[in-house]
C-alpha cells in the first residue's frame, strides 16, 4: 500500500484520539450498569437457590493428578479444579444427597499434559466413562436419571467430544454417556455437535492474582488503538496456513502487519497485560477453538473485545450483554477491520468503556481464590439454579434405560 493510505490512517489515529481524550476523564469515575434483566441476573445470589451433592471419587480420579502434574493450576483449562475446590466449601453443597437438586462429578479430565502444557485428551473419554461407572454402581442417584440431573466441567477445546482438532473432534461427538446431563464448557459455537442444548458456556480461567498485578493506574491514556499478541499461522500442525483459525489470523496479519494504527505482534512482552490496558481495541480472533483467553484478559483490562469467531456463543450470555461491550467482526470481513472499526462512533465507543468499567462485569469472568460475589462460581450456579426444578420426565421408570453404554469409538470401551 502506498504511503498516503497510512498518512490517511495515523491522521485519523489522532483525531480519534483527541476525541477519547477530551472525556477521558470523566470516564475514569463512571461506569454503567446493564440496564434491564441482564443486570439483575448477572448479580443474582444462587445460594439458598439449589443444592448440590458432590461426589467423593478416589483420588486418582482428581487429586492425584493434580499432584503429578501441578502445572495445571495456572492452564486455562483449569476451571475444572477450582470448580471442585470452590463447591467443596459453598454453601450450596450438602451432605445428603436425597434433599439435593444437582448431582457433581469431579473428573479432573485436562490435566494429562504435554511438556509444552498443552492438554492430551485421549485418555478422558475412558477417565469419565470410568467416573460414571462408579458413581452408577456406588450411588442409586445416576440410575435414576441416567445423569439429567447431574453437571460435570468439560473445559476441553470442543468440550465432551474430547479432542483439539475439530474434525475429528465432530466425528467423535458428544461422549454419549454425558448425553442427559448438563455440560459446563468453554466451547460454545452456535449449530455444533459439541454443543448441546442446556449446557452453560464458561469463560476459560486466567489466573486472577497475577492479572491483579500487572494493573496499571486507570487514568492511563489508551494509546494503542488495536492491540494483538499471540500466532498468526500454526506450522507445526497446519504448514499450508488456511486451516487454523479457518484463515482469519492471517489475514489479519497480511492485511495490517504493517498499518500503524495496529500493534501486532507474536511477541509476547512482559507487558503484555499493561498493554491491554493501553489500548482501545484487543483482538479476540478463534484459533482451533473459538474461545481464548484473551476475552477474559479484554473484559477484565477494559479493552474492547473485537470477536473473530462466527457463530460463537460467548460466556453467561444471558448475563453479560456482549453485543453492547463488544464489537463482532466476521471471519470474512478481516481485511476490512481496520475500515470497520475507525467508522465506530467515540460515544459507542465510550458507553461500552463504561460499561467494561463496571466492576461486576469484571468479576464475572473470573475463578478468584477465594471465591467472592458474583464470580464466574456463582455465574455456573446461576445457571444452574435457573435450570431448576428438573422436569418429571427426566426421571425414568425402575428398570428403565435411555443410555447406550456401548456407543462410541471401541477405544473408548478400554477399561481406563
């Protein structure tokens, strides 16, 4: 491109900015509430709304895996964990299972990983078959819904279907004997097989304490119009580069590795999280699955999440309204971005600052220890408890079987 386009492009940098600058200060002490149901969901209190009976599973089923490998305490799989941690001292869980409405297995099924951290799911089919066995053979509880009223935490990349490729991870489909029961997933893309109705979409966990760390003062001018860090094309498994991420990181990168107005880099700074907050605009494109962390760290920095995944279904979506703090891109408009978000109003642009601002936006998008109000903890039991009461027509008659325990891949029949 030639260098009037960028000339063109730092001329309306600067009018932008002076325009973010002239109310800046009045937004560094104002937030908005979100108007209407969604405000009042996002801050319902579930406790004394449900109850919830955890099961007591040996060892090597969670705790023992934590132990081999700890690393998984800082993944973004880790939702699971705490989950587990979180419910064994709320205080909707009970000790008698007859009074309680949800049923929760603790099947720690991300935490096999890789040198490099990342999550072997080969094996999780079998470790949650195994789980269900147990709990259906020691627990009358299982049989008598054949798990309808039971949630297990899959935070996979695809969810129950247990694989990090999409195709195959179609192929295989939804583990058939969590088939009944209500699925707590950070997968979330509308028309799936690995989404099925009823599941709650979670955001992925991203460590609080070290994001608490790394703030920076709120009156911090955001200078950075676009921010991005993270691959652009995945070598190692797609060399030819139009697989991953279904091509729209690339052609993020080949449209505006060079325009001014975007700081885009695989480089990943020490000041990585200070950056966020520095600027106006963070990229939240799919890589193989939909959902990054990199929403979380956008909604907790107050940068506007600018999401590049059709069809995705976004985390507690009847509590956050994404629509109205986000900007949604589709994956084949990419090489307009820059046109698309320059021709956003700054009055837009501000409301939905304020409303990033607003700490119970915030707070609901995280796994802080201990748990605190209006968390993701309580969002997942949220809804939950909006679930409730379960139909009469979960409960199956003595005798009665819905499930196939056959079904499915043969090697998922080994015993685990």
């Amino acid at each position: 491109m030639g260098s009037g386009i960028w000339v063109a492009a730092l001329l309306i940098a600067c009018s932008f900015f002076e325009g973010i600058s002239a109310v800046e200060h009045e937004l560094n002490h104002r937030t908005e509430r979100i108007s209407g149901s969604a405000g009042d969901v996002l801050e319902d209190n579930p406790v004394g709304r449900l109850k919830v009976f955890v099961y007591e599973l040996p060892s090597k089923y969670n705790k023992k895996i934590l132990q081999k490998d700890p690393r998984c305490l800082n993944h973004m799989f880790a939702a699971e964990i705490y989950m587990h941690r979180f419910l064994l001292a709320s205080p909707v869980r009970t000790f008698n299972p007859e009074e309680a409405d949800w049923f929760y297995t603790p099947v720690y099924t991300t935490c096999d990983l890789t040198p490099n951290g990342l999550p072997l799911p080969f094996k999780s089919p079998r470790m949650m078959r195994s789980a269900i066995e147990l709990i259906s053979t020691s627990w009358p509880y299982w049989n008598r819904t054949e798990g309808a009223d039971h949630f297990f935490i899959v935070p996979h990349d695809f969810g129950a279907c247990f694989h990090y490729q999409e195709e195959k991870a179609i192929e295989r489909g939804i583990l058939h004997l969590l088939k009944r029961a209500t699925l707590v997933q950070t997968f979330g893309q509308r028309n799936h097989v690995c989404l099925k109705d009823g599941s709650i979409v979670i955001p992925p966990y991203a460590p609080p304490q070290k994001m608490q760390a790394h703030l920076i003062p709120p009156d911090t001018p955001r200078s950075i119009f676009v921010y991005f860090r993270g691959l652009f094309y995945d070598v190692g498994n797609d060399p030819e580069g139009g697989y991953y991420a279904r091509g729209a990181r690339a052609s993020v990168w080949e449209n505006f590795k060079n325009n001014p107005l975007f700081d885009i880099s695989t480089e990943h700074p020490t000041t990585y999280y200070e950056d966020m907050q520095r600027a106006v605009f963070c990229l939240c494109p799919l890589g193989w699955a939909p959902w990054s962390p990199r929403l979380v760290e956008a909604v907790v920095f107050g940068c506007i999440p600018v999401v590049i995944a059709d069809d995705i279904v976004l985390p507690f979506a009847d509590a956050i309204p994404w629509e109205e703090i986000g900007v949604f891109v589709a994956e084949e408009d990419v090489p307009k971005l820059d046109t698309i978000l320059t021709s956003i109003p700054i009055e837009v642009i501000l409301r939905k600052q304020r409303l990033l601002a607003n700490p119970s936006m915030k707070q609901a998008m995280l796994f802080p220890q201990p748990a605190q109000a209006g968390d993701a903890f309580h969002q997942i039991l949220n809804g939950l408890a909006r679930k409730l009461p379960h139909d009469e027509k979960v409960f199956l008659r003595p005798g009665q079987k819905v499930l196939n325990w056959t079904a499915g891949p043969r090697g998922d029949l080994k015993p685990w």
